[in-house]
C-alpha cells in the first residue's frame, strides 16, 4: 500500500512537472511570435517615418517654385497695380534653358512635320529620358506642363528619381528643363536637334 501510494504521487509529480514545462513552452513561442510581430511594425513604422520625411522636405521647395513662377508671371503682366505697358517682358536666352512662359499654346500640329510624330500638348514623355513612370512622379510634385518642367530645377528632378527607388535613380534629368522649354515655346526644329545629340535624356559620349 504504501509503494502504491508512492507511486501515485510520483506521476502526479511529473504529471503537475510536464504540464509547467509545456506551459513554458507555449509562452515562449507566443512571445517570440510577438517579438517578430512588435519588429515588423517597428520596421513599417520607421520606413513610413522616412518617407513623410522626405515628403516634407519635397513640399515646400514646391510651394517656393510655385511662389516664383507666380511672382514672375505678375511681373510680366506688369505687377499689381501697375500698367501691363510698364514693365516689358525680356527674353532669356536660350543658352539659359529657362524660356518665358509661353503667351499661347505651342502649335503641336506643326511638330509632326519636323519631329516626324504627332505630339500631345504638355505630354512629358515627348521630352527624351522622361518615360510614362516618371511622368506620373512629375505630376505628383506639381510638374504637370512643359513649361513646369522648364522652371523646375535639375536637382529637385534628381531629389525625386532618388526618393522614387533605385529603378529611377540612373536617369539623368539635367537636360529635361532645356527640353521643356524648347517644347513649351514650340521650337520644334531646335528640340529636335537637341535630343538628337541625346541618349535617353543623356548627352552622347
């Protein structure tokens, strides 16, 4: 009797034993699958970070350019105020690649006799080096024209291909303004001549 009674507690022991050891088991695969889970969306959380940081470096060199391109088209117009007469309206040179914004549309039906294609007015794909991709990054900062294109800086094209991944970061983008502005001011024969010492929007080795 007393040798059964012995060996009841004795599995009742390893029983009571087993049961703490499969707990602890269970807690710790719960916990690591926390762990991973809690990392993950440490991960996200970081990687959104950075990006609305860079968005917001983005934004407000858009609000400046938007700023001055509204600041120069008063001063075209003869300012607030002031007498369209009174202030006349001075060519830059095309060296510069920055034309004035363009009194009226560029005749986009007189392109396809020197470019040899039919041209959408303000499509930026016409402009070499500039695909359907980077169009749609273009309009997604506010580059929605030739012209917009022609006023925009190089090195914020540069800052956008960055941010858009490594796919878009070989383009380069230093000639894309000159383009537009050839484009904006209907200088069709010159843009042609342009892009044909171009290699995807590069200038030929």
């Amino acid at each position: 009797m007393p040798y059964t009674l012995g060996m009841g507690l004795l599995w009742v022991l390893l029983a009571v034993l087993l049961g703490i050891v499969i707990g602890w088991l269970l807690r710790s695969v719960g916990a690591s699958r926390q762990l991973a889970r809690a990392r993950a969306a440490t991960t996200d959380n970081a990687e959104l970070e950075r990006l609305r940081g860079r968005l917001a470096n983005l934004e407000p060199v858009v609000a400046e350019r938007d700023r001055l391109q509204s600041e120069l088209a008063e001063a075209r117009a003869g300012g607030p105020g002031q007498p369209a007469s009174s202030v006349a309206p001075q060519p830059i040179a095309a060296a510069e690649g920055e034309p004035q914004s363009p009194p009226v549309a560029p005749d986009v039906d007189a392109a396809k006799s020197v470019l040899g294609k039919s041209v959408t007015l303000d499509d930026l794909t016409v402009v070499e080096g500039v695909g359907p991709k980077i169009q749609e990054l273009c309009h997604g900062i506010g580059i929605r024209t030739w012209f917009d294109l022609s006023t925009t800086e190089a090195s914020l094209l540069k800052t956008m291909l960055v941010d858009a991944g490594p796919r878009f970061q070989t383009h380069d983008p230093s000639t894309w303004p000159q383009q537009a502005g050839l484009l904006a001011e209907g200088r069709w024969a010159e843009f042609k001549a342009l892009t044909d010492q171009l290699a995807g929007g590069r200038a030929a080795e």
